[in-house]
C-alpha cells in the first residue's frame, strides 16, 4: 500500500522545522494539513549560503548545532546532514509533485507536500529494479528519472540548469541510468538529448508513446542536421554520424535526401567531401 505522506519525509521536514529554526524569534512551527496537502513551517529564514534552487547540492549546516547533533544522536534526524534528500525521495519514490518551498522567504521557511494520487506503475518500476539491482536509487537518479517522465525529453543542458547539478555528477548519473536500460540518450555534446528508455516505457504500460518518441527523434533529424551546417558553415558525414548516433550509410542517406531536397550541396570529393547549406 502505498502511503499518502512518506513517514520519513515528514520526520525529516518535522525535524528540520525545530532543528533550523531561528530561536530568536517569536513564533513557533506549524504543521497545518488539509484537503490540498501538507505544510510545515518554522521561524526564521534558510541559513546562510542555502536557498530553494540549491537546498540539494550545497554543504550542509546548520543554525542550531548542538540541537541538530542531539536530534541526530537519537536518530530523529538524518546522521549524514542530508535530510532534504529524504523529503525528495519521500515524494519522488512515489512519482508525486516535488515538495514546494516557494512560499518561504527571510522570515520563514516553509515546505508544502501536495496530495497526489501516486504513480502506481513508476513506483513498480522503482521497485522492480531496487529488487534486481540491490541498491536504492540515489536522489539524483530519482530527479532525473522524475524530470524525463514529466517533460518527455530533455537536453543535458536542460538538466543541469534545471537540477542544479553539476556537470561531472549529472554525466555520472546519466551515464548510470543508460547502463541500467532506464533511459536514452541522442545526440552529442550541449545538443545531447535523453529520454525515458524503452525498458521504463514497457514496464509502465506505455510502449506506444515510447514509439512515439522515436518517431519524434527521426523526424528531427533533418533540423538537426541543418542547425548543424548553419552554425558551423557544413557538415561531414562523420559530424551527422557523431550527431545522432547512427552508423555512416544512415548519415550519408539523410545527407543525400537533404541534397536531393535543395537543402544541402555537395563541395569536395571524397575524403574530403563536405555538405554547405544552400
């Protein structure tokens, strides 16, 4: 069964509101649930160094030390610091909306858990490969794994800007899931493009829009390549194979439609032939 609110989430928001509230403020934590969701919020605003785009990747500390080393000594909080990961991951496991901290601000903080029915066949999924693989999937695998399920596709570009990772730990993660068969990757450098894989769209039912999306792919191959030989003034088929990964009888086919259209032109023969927008 699948619960409404995970129970380590909401210790870990519960603890966090006492653990980094500012004590020299009036006022006092409130937990306030209803038909929407659930709110908890505390006096005082994050601790410097800290606020709502990089709550996941900066280093973490606290207002309260001493507090926190007690709450962490009885095991109420999380003993690496990261207690933030377990409030994602509370709803990210279960393929519900993010936990929203927008509403805090200098005097408070404050985080809203939406009721959400959950993504029964995501949370399977998850489960399925916990049981194959042996390990829990990270936090930052989850984001990703959330942002593709919800956006279809995106550019690592995209990602990056967007989650707030840096570059070599979001390549790390991407680099993991492909091998893991849970997504895929298009493309190559800043233009390199990843979608949920073939394994998750089957799990979850949706093999049809997993063709879909591969249809999509093929369809922008020719954009893509355009956009290529107008930014650096032609193309290779060597550039078309390395762009979207296909071996070189496929990019000297679409090269030659590209041709045949009046799109492209041939210069040079060849090794050294080159394909120039028209």
């Amino acid at each position: 069964m699948v619960p409404e609110f995970d129970h380590r989430a909401f210790r870990e928001a519960l603890v966090n509101a006492f653990g980094h509230r500012d004590y020299t403020l009036l006022g006092r934590v409130r937990v306030q649930l209803d038909d929407a969701g659930l709110t908890i919020a505390n006096p005082g605003g994050f601790v410097e160094g800290i606020n709502i785009h990089n709550l996941l990747t900066a280093e973490p500390h606290g207002r309260n030390p001493c507090l926190m080393d007690a709450l962490k000594r009885t095991g109420l909080a999380e003993r690496t610091g990261r207690g933030i990961d377990r409030i994602y991951e509370g709803s990210l496991h279960y393929g519900r909306p993010l936990p929203d901290y927008t509403a805090s601000n200098e005097r408070n903080v404050s985080v809203y858990l939406q009721r959400s029915a959950p993504d029964v066949e995501f949370v399977r999924m998850l489960a399925e490969e916990q049981e194959r693989t042996g390990k829990t999937m990270p936090v930052n695998g989850l984001l990703i794994l959330n942002m593709l399920k919800n956006e279809r596709r995106c550019t690592f570009e995209t990602m990056r800007r967007e989650l707030d990772m840096s570059e070599q730990r979001l390549r790390a993660m991407l680099g993991q899931l492909t091998e893991l068969g849970l997504i895929e990757g298009s493309g190559s450098g800043s233009r390199r493009a990843y979608t949920l894989g073939s394994k998750v769209y089957g799990r979850v039912g949706r093999t049809i829009e997993y063709v879909r999306q591969t249809d999509i792919d093929r369809v922008r191959w020719p954009e893509l390549i355009m956009k290529l030989a107008t930014e650096q003034h032609g193309v290779t088929r060597a550039d078309v194979m390395e762009l979207l990964h296909i071996d070189a009888n496929q990019a000297y086919y679409q090269l030659s439609k590209l041709v045949k259209a009046g799109r492209l032109k041939v210069v040079g023969r060849g090794r050294w032939v080159r394909y120039t927008v028209m």
